[in-house]
C-alpha cells in the first residue's frame, strides 16, 4: 500500500489531495477509516469540501457511497450543493439530493425523530391558517392573494394541504389556485412511512418517497445547473426585540378573533423590529486547480457576540392580561393601524421609492420577455467524469407541463428553471482553465506537504477564481404580531408544535444543522456557522421560551415585504382533539388514479 506520508492523521484528505481513487477505495472500506470521512483538517475543510473544490470528480464520487456530511458548510459558509452546482456536476448533484431526501427521511420518521418527538406532546394536531398577499398599489393588483393551508396530523401520520396550483411568472407575479397536499403515510402491515404528492383538484397522487420519481430527480437536478452564482442569506437576530405596541384613542392594542369553530379569543398586539439579514452573493470566473483560490473583495466576517445576555434575554410578553375588557370593546376587523410612532409616518412617506423599485421590477420583466431574442445558449455540464457542451434547440411551444418540456429539454442540458430562479440567460460559464493558462497566471499553487503542514491552520479554499460580496440589510419595517395569552386558554400551545417548530426552523435556518452535535458547534471558529447557530439558538430556544414562558400562541402574523406590500398568516382553527384528525384523512381516496403531481409554471 502506498505511504500516506504527510498526514497519517488525515489519509482521506490525502488520497484526495494526490487524486489517488484506488487508495481512497481501499481505505475507505476499513472500519476505523469510515469514522474520519467527516474529520476537517488543519483549514476546516472536510473529505466532501477538499474534493469538491479541487474537481475530484471520481474522488467525489467514491465519498458519497459512504456515509458524508452532504450538509456540511465549510469556514466561508457554502456547502457541498453550492460547490457541485457551481462545477455543473451533474452526477455529485443527484447523488447528493438522494443523500438529502433520505436524511430527511429519517430525521423525520425514525426511532427518536421529529415525529416521535411530536407524539409526546401532540399525538394528534389539526391546524388550519389563512395566507395573504396585500398590496394597496393598482398596478401590482395581481399579487393580491389568499390561499389556506390545513395540517391534520395523528400518531403514525401527517397531512399538508394547500390551496395554491402554481404560479404565473408573466409581468407582476399571480398565484394560481388550486388544491395540493403531501403525505407522510404510515403503512402498519410494512412497518414503513412514504411519502406522496396529491393533486386533489385532478384527482391524481404520485409517490415522492422511497420511489424517487426519475422525473423529478433530473427536475431538480437542472435547477442547479447553468448559473455560476450563489446567494446565501442568514437571518441576524442579535439586535431583534419584541415589544407591546402602545395603544391610544385611535389604536386598539387588543382584538378579538373568532375562529371557524365558533370559539372567540382575546388576542394583544406586539411588534418585532430590528432584524437583520447577512447576504453573501459569490460568483465565481474560473477553475485553477490546487492553487489557493483568488477571493476578490474578501468578506468581512460578521460580528458574533457571545453575549449570553443577549442570547438569553427575554422578550416583554407580558403585558397586563387581566384586565377585564368586554369582548363588545374589542376589535374583531382584518384593518390594522398602519404605524405606531410619528417615526413610522416618517419611515412609511421616505419609503415610497422602495414600492417604486418594486413597480419597475415588474414592469422591465414583463418588457424584457417581449423584447427577449432568440439566441444560441451554451452550456457545460459535468457527467460522468466528462466535461460536455450542449447547445439549446428546441422548437417546442410554450407549456405549463414540466413533465413534457423536461423530456424535450433535459437532453441538451437546459436549465428549465431560469425564469424561476431569476437567472440571466447570459450568466457567464465558469472558466476551466488548461495547465498552460493557469502557469501564465502565476498563481500560488499549494503542494500537498504545505496544505497538510500541521503549522498552517488558516482558513483556505482551493481552485478558484470569485468575487465574494457581503451586505448586511437591515429590516426597517416592523414585523406585527396578535397574540393569544394564556388568560384566552387557547386550544394549542406552540410546546404541542415544539418538534415541528424545530424541524422547519432547521430547514430556513441552514439544513446542516441536521448533523451538526451542539457540542461540535461549542469548538466553531467559522464565523458563517456561528452565525447560522446563532439564528438557529434564537428561534428554536430564546424566543420559543419567551413565548412558552406566558403560554402565548400567535394568532396572527403581519410582514410588511414592501412599504405597500404584505404577507399575513392568520390562525383560521386549531385543536389537539383527535375527532378532528380521522384516519381516512390520511388515505388516498380510490377514485384517485396515480399521475405526475407538479406545481404549475406559467413564464410566457
């Protein structure tokens, strides 16, 4: 066997390092070995990342039949997707998303998962919520919308339903209705959960997983494929607080809610400000090898605080309950008071250029799509170990099935998702330089007795030419909140919705903290997974607890998007009882027949 010579301590890396797939094969089926395929090295770089950034496609390929952290982040805060999307790898990409979806699986429905953590405090859970669009400008009318989303959960099953078809992307964005769900079903005779898509309007379900439809693998594949940027953003809540608004003759601090059942509930209203967002936009110009990555415009790395009064603090959710106002003084109306201070009037009238920007936005993508040139479009994919250039050519009509333009399109490697995702057609293709390129730019190339030198412990990132950006955006508009205090005995507290809670928070916050032990996060010097644990403590303890402590529940939520644009989600009904949970919600009805279940897509 070859000697592992500069780094015993990280033979992984080094197989990779040396591109030596026989070897890492080799070692890779040893026991003791498999336990390291996490291990990061002296730069914070794990197996996946080092094989990533350096283009070890088979090296790559070879990890990923062992159990890798898919979601791992390395030092400067991308993960291996962001890395595989960004080489256009369209074998790692599959690979990986299979790898997600079955962790997914089995965070959820395995021995001590979120679903048997939600049956300790909520076997049973039906809850329903009103989602709203609102905009008080004309020309952007089509945003207005309203859709209802259902939960109905018992012990061995969950159903999501939402009365939202698709979306129709031509000039100012318009929800299509419809009637989805996805369900996580218990089989009792297999002792096995899979889970499906239904299309209640259509009538027709298909099964989602374990059975990954091939189909909607490639789908999701090429959503990735085609673009050479990446956009992360992290929510900073180190200076957020919640408060009671202040009420006066003009303005109601509480408010009655009346949900379908019948039950009315008193309801205080509070507001949230302060809340940050980090945004890091990464586009990368060529591919160097194992040369140190030229990083332009080098990030400034966010500032953490350790702070444990910050990190601890409570949030005022304790205004005085008791006072006995008659339900005949409450406000039981879908107006909301507009501001809460002289300083918001301020804030609202030096905001009318942000609902300009918007107006325009939508106006130049409607120009754009009617002044859009037929033109040859390029691109190049990685598959199969091979690099491969396809040109665009189809003479298709438009079609809002997917299903169809993706067996017409996938083959010349087009990226279906374009318009979606906001991408330009033009984006730049990441360059692959030739040795003899990269030799006249003098770069630094790192030898393997350098990058394994137990001395040199600075973050490093290989084989890349990019332009980082960072910007801090800070969320001027007051989020509102009507919440139900304990004196109401509300029929749910969010400690019934605790696990779920935590479960959705993992995926907006940042998915790698499915594998990430608190006690790893505990050692972390990387300030992007510092920050990513910082939002994750925040919403899954420090404001869960704050609102735990007073049994307040949220009634109603108002996010002001644009000065002159809202998103509500609003508590329609809710209850813990099973007679609102029966078993037959959680079957396929026989008149359905099986299909190809798909969110509609209208661009043109």
């Amino acid at each position: 066997m070859k000697s592992l010579s500069y780094c015993e301590s990280y033979p992984i890396h080094s197989c990779i390092y040396r591109n030596d797939l026989k070897l890492l094969k080799e070692i890779l089926k040893k026991k003791d070995i498999q336990k390291l395929i996490n291990k990061k090295d002296n730069h914070g770089n794990s197996p996946i990342q080092l094989a990533l950034m350096l283009n070890r496609h088979n090296c790559l390929m070879a990890l990923l039949e062992y159990d890798c952290n898919i979601f791992d982040v390395n030092h400067f805060g991308w993960k291996p997707l962001d890395e595989a999307s960004m080489l256009n790898d369209v074998d790692a990409i599959e690979k990986i998303y299979r790898k997600i979806w079955k962790i997914y699986h089995e965070k959820v429905t395995s021995k001590g998962g979120y679903f048997e953590e939600m049956n300790k405090t909520a076997p049973n859970l039906f809850l329903k919520l009103k989602l709203k669009i609102k905009t008080t400008i004309p020309i952007l009318s089509r945003l207005n919308t309203t859709a209802f989303l259902t939960v109905h959960k018992n012990k061995h099953s969950m159903k999501t339903t939402i009365t939202i078809g698709g979306i129709d992307l031509r000039g100012v964005p318009k929800i299509i209705k419809g009637n989805m769900s996805v369900l996580v079903h218990y089989n009792k005779k297999t002792d096995e959960y899979r889970l499906y898509a239904m299309n209640n309007a259509k009538k027709i379900y298909q099964e989602l997983f374990p059975n990954i439809p091939e189909s909607h693998l490639k789908y999701t594949v090429n959503t990735h494929l085609g673009s050479n940027k990446i956009i992360s953003v992290i929510p900073d809540f180190n200076r957020t607080v919640i408060k009671p608004r202040k009420g006066n003759l003009l303005k109601n601090i509480y408010k009655k809610f009346t949900l379908e059942n019948g039950k009315s509930y008193r309801a205080v209203a509070y507001k949230l400000k302060y809340l940050d967002v980090r945004i890091y936009n990464r586009k990368d110009e060529a591919i160097i090898g194992e040369n140190e990555s030229i990083i332009k415009n080098i990030i400034d790395e966010p500032k953490t605080t350790n702070d444990s009064n910050k990190q601890n603090r409570k949030f005022i959710i304790d205004n005085d309950d008791s006072k006995s106002t008659k339900d005949s003084e409450l406000d039981n109306s879908d107006i909301e008071p507009d501001y809460d201070s002289e300083s918001d009037i301020e804030e609202s009238c030096n905001s009318k250029q942000e609902d300009e920007k918007l107006i325009n936005l939508f106006d130049n993508n409607t120009k754009g799509k009617k002044k859009e040139k037929e033109e040859d479009i390029m691109y190049t994919v990685n598959k199969d170990g091979e690099t491969r250039t396809f040109k665009y050519e189809t003479t298709m009509e438009s079609t809002t099935d997917w299903e169809e333009a993706y067996r017409e399109k996938y083959s010349k490697g087009v990226d279906l998702m374009y318009g979606v995702l906001g991408y330009d057609k033009n984006n730049e293709t990441v360059i692959r330089l030739s040795p003899q390129e990269i030799e006249r730019l003098n770069l630094h190339k790192v030898t393997e007795e350098e990058y394994f030198n137990p001395s040199n412990t600075k973050p490093l990132h290989l084989g890349r030419i990019m332009n980082v950006n960072e910007e801090t955006k800070s969320f001027k508009r007051k989020i509102r909140l009507w919440i139900a205090k304990d004196s109401s005995n509300f029929p749910i507290s969010l400690r019934d919705m605790k696990s779920l809670l935590d479960f959705l928070v993992v995926n907006a916050v940042n998915p790698s903290l499915f594998c990430e032990p608190e006690e790893d996060i505990s050692n972390e010097t990387s300030p992007m997974k510092l920050l990513i644990y910082s939002a994750y403590k925040f919403l899954t303890e420090t404001l869960y607890e704050s609102f735990e402590e007073k049994n307040a529940f949220p009634l109603k939520i108002i996010v002001p998007l644009y000065p002159s644009v809202t998103f509500e989600v609003t508590t329609i009904d809710c209850s813990i009882d099973s007679k609102y949970v029966p078993d037959s919600e959680f079957d396929i009805p026989d008149d359905y027949d099986s299909g190809v279940v798909y969110f509609e897509h209208i661009e043109k």
